[in-house]
C-alpha cells in the first residue's frame, strides 16, 4: 500500500510541472480585444461606416465625367451609280471631352443623407460596443472561472493531504497492533475517492482554461498563471441609481435609439422627394475629324460649350411619394415602440439581477459560516477520531461535509460574480471598467 502513496504523490508533482505564463484579467481582456475574431469583423464594420459617411456619398457633391473616343469609318461607294461621289470615301474622328452634373436642390434630401450615414456610423460603433461588452464579460467569467476551478483543486488537494495523514496514522496504529484493517481500508478508500475527485477537477480547470484561450483567441494548449485575485464582493448598490446609470448608458437602449433616429430620417427623407429638384450640367466637348474621298480631302474640329440648369417636379407618380411617407411613419412608430418593449426588459433585467445580486450576496455570507463550522468541525473530528470518541465512517462523513461546505461556498462565489458583471453590463460600466 506504500506505493499507491508515493505514486500519487509523484504523479501530482508531475501535474504541476509545466511551465506556466503570468495572466493578469486587464491582460486577458486585451487579448480578447485584439485577437477576437468577432470583435475584428465588429471593428471593420464600423471602418465601412466611416468610409461611406462623406459628403461624396451624398447627392450634394457633383460627379464630374470625361469622355473620349476615336472613330473610323470606310464607305466603298466606287461601284454605286446612285452616289453623287463614286469612290470611296475614308472618315476618321477624336473626340473629347469633359461634363459636370450637380444637384443644387433636392428638398434638403442631401443633408438628411449626410445625417443618416453620421446615425448609421453611431449605429455601427454601437454594434461594436456590444460584441466588446459581451467579448468583456465572457472573459471575466471565464477567467473567474479557472481561479475558482483551481480553487477547488486546492480543497481536494487538502482532503488528499489529511486522508494521507490518517492513512499513516492507521498504519503506524496497526503496527502496534491499536488498529484495525478495516479502519485503514477505509481510508484506503478515501484517498482513492479523492484522488479521483482531485483527476477530475483537474479536468474540469483544463477545460475553463481552455475556454478562456479560446475567448483570447489562443492557443489551447498555453497554460496561464492567472494573477488577478478574486475582486471584493461585498460591494452594495442603489437600485435607483442603477436604473438611471442603465437608461443613460446601456448599449442596447442607446442603439435602438439610433434605430428610431435612422426611421425618423427616412420620413424626411421621404417628404423631400415632393420637392422640384435643381440641377445644373456643363461640359465641353471637342471633335477632331478628317475624310478622304478620291482627290478630295479635308479636316474640321468642331468645340461644343454648354451648360444647362434643370427643373424636375414629379406631379404625380401613382401615389408613390405620399405612400412612402406614410410606410416611413409607419416604421418609425414601430421603431419607437421596439425602443420602449427594450428600456422595459432591459429595465425588468436589472431588477431581476439587482434583487439576484442581493440575494446572491446573504448566500455568499451563510456560505462562509458554513465553511468555517465545518473546518471548525473537521479539526474537532480529527482530534476526537484520534482519541477513540469515532469511527472512520463518522469521520469521512465529517470530510464530506467540509467538501460540500466548499464547494457551496465556491459556487456562490462565482454566481455572485456573474451576477456583479451583467449589472456592471446592463448600467454601460463594462467598457468604462
């Protein structure tokens, strides 16, 4: 049996080996900020928004367009009766030019433009803020979660310790003929329990540590040295000054207030097509040409100037103008009522996390009186099975407990952290943070 000892013991020292990486959280974040593939693609997006918002995608710029070409032409007219000149005639031509088109008036349809790619812009950067903030939360947990992983790890660890301890307390017990067989098997037992417990916690933190190279977009195989302890939890909040923070700052509202914004601008939009348009054209045009026929040859150019204002008023197009002004009302109304049924639920999501928070908190406390009566009682166990006053059954139910203890403790650790997060989230802090 000593060897199941010394094998376990050599084989955790071999677990904890590998070279290991310091990790900060702030750290974590970064990476996930530069190596996200969604918030890359969230980030080029708004590129594309900012490239489109110029006065040149409007219809405020002018477009101005040169021309140009070069002609030949061969008329055989040397067997025609009927043609005054009976040879063949050759032509040749180039032609350039230049022309401008400019839209002076459009019902103001140009600035209403330009005001919708400055909301579209704003809409984009927002889309971007939320990957990020989901990006931001997902890795907290996610690093949050390891820590805790590995904090679980540390009370198997503990467990093997002590059931080593008594193992060899029963053994040394035994040669001196003051235990029993069965009493050292039952500890037998408990270590190989633990030590599969331990096996697949340490599984269990591979697979958080893995998640959390992947929210970085690194490599699987990298392990961390997380550095960033566990932030204070006793941290209290106004509900009233959350629900204000959240109206003000949340993405989510702020986004679908660009929504009704971009609706409201289509209905101008719509009203500026019952408007005359304006334009004014000009260009120049120049025509080199030369023809040939028989013995007769000759050149001309020719310069055309022009310029032009034009007058466009639609009297009537089937009702078109008027039906699109009503279906952008139409849409802006649904967007003002989208923009309500959102403040509602985020505002129903923050009283949900904020009463969860409070709760999670009283939990979080009993949690850690649960753990200190049991570490309270493992020590009280460990005296009295040393003393004959229980039997190794009574005492492993003891170490039980002192698990469950911390496990309940660790589990409402980190439910007390994701809920801390989502209000940060939900109040526009994330980011800020």
């Amino acid at each position: 049996m000593p060897k199941l000892t010394l094998s376990l013991s050599a084989f955790f020292i071999l677990l904890f080996s590998q070279a290991q990486t310091p990790l900060s959280l702030n750290d974590a974040i970064a990476k996930a900020l530069a190596n996200n593939y969604q918030i890359q693609i969230s980030k080029e997006r708004v590129v594309i928004a900012e490239n489109n918002n110029t006065w040149g995608g409007t219809s405020l710029a002018p477009s101005i367009n040169l021309n140009g070409g070069f002609n030949n032409g061969i008329t055989d007219n040397s067997d025609n009766p009927t043609s005054f000149i009976q040879a063949e005639l050759r032509s040749s031509s180039i032609s350039y030019g230049a022309g401008l088109n400019w839209t002076l008036f459009d019902g103001f349809g140009m600035f209403i433009q330009k005001e919708q790619l400055d909301l579209l812009e704003q809409q984009s950067e927002g889309n971007a803020a939320i990957v990020i903030e989901n990006s931001i939360q997902s890795v907290a947990l996610a690093y949050y979660n390891v820590l805790l992983q590995e904090k679980r790890m540390e009370v198997f660890e503990e467990l093997i310790e002590l059931s080593n301890d008594r193992l060899a307390y029963e053994r040394t017990k035994q040669e001196l003929g003051a235990s029993t067989t069965f009493d050292q098997l039952q500890f037998e037992n408990a270590l190989v329990a633990d030590s599969t417990n331990y096996l697949l916690q340490r599984l269990s933190k591979q697979n958080a540590m893995r998640n959390l190279n992947l929210l970085m977009s690194e490599s699987v195989e990298i392990v961390w040295q997380l550095t960033t302890e566990i932030e204070d939890l006793e941290e209290n909040y106004d509900f009233g000054d959350l629900r204000n923070k959240t109206l003000s700052n949340n993405s989510n509202i702020k986004n679908q207030y660009i929504n009704t914004l971009i609706a409201n601008t289509e209905i101008r939009r719509a009203k500026a097509g019952l408007y005359p348009v304006i334009g004014f054209n000009a260009g120049a045009n120049q025509n080199n040409a030369s023809f040939s026929a028989g013995e007769f040859e000759g050149e001309g150019t020719t310069i055309n100037y022009f310029g032009n204002f034009t007058l466009n008023f639609n009297l009537f197009n089937g009702g078109r103008a008027r039906r699109a002004i009503q279906n952008a009302k139409v849409n802006e109304a649904i967007a003002l009522l989208n923009q309500e049924e959102l403040s509602l639920n985020v505002e129903n999501d923050l009283r949900n996390n904020y009463e969860q928070f409070v709760a999670q908190q009283q939990i979080y406390l009993l949690a850690q009186r649960g753990v200190f009566f049991a570490n309270k009682s493992l020590e009280i166990a460990s005296e009295k099975f040393a003393s004959g006053a229980i039997n190794s059954f009574n005492f492993r139910d003891i170490q039980l407990a002192y698990l469950q203890a911390q496990s309940a403790l660790l589990e409402s650790q980190f439910n007390l952290i994701s809920t801390k997060t989502n209000l940060v989230r939900l109040t526009g802090g994330l980011v800020q943070q």
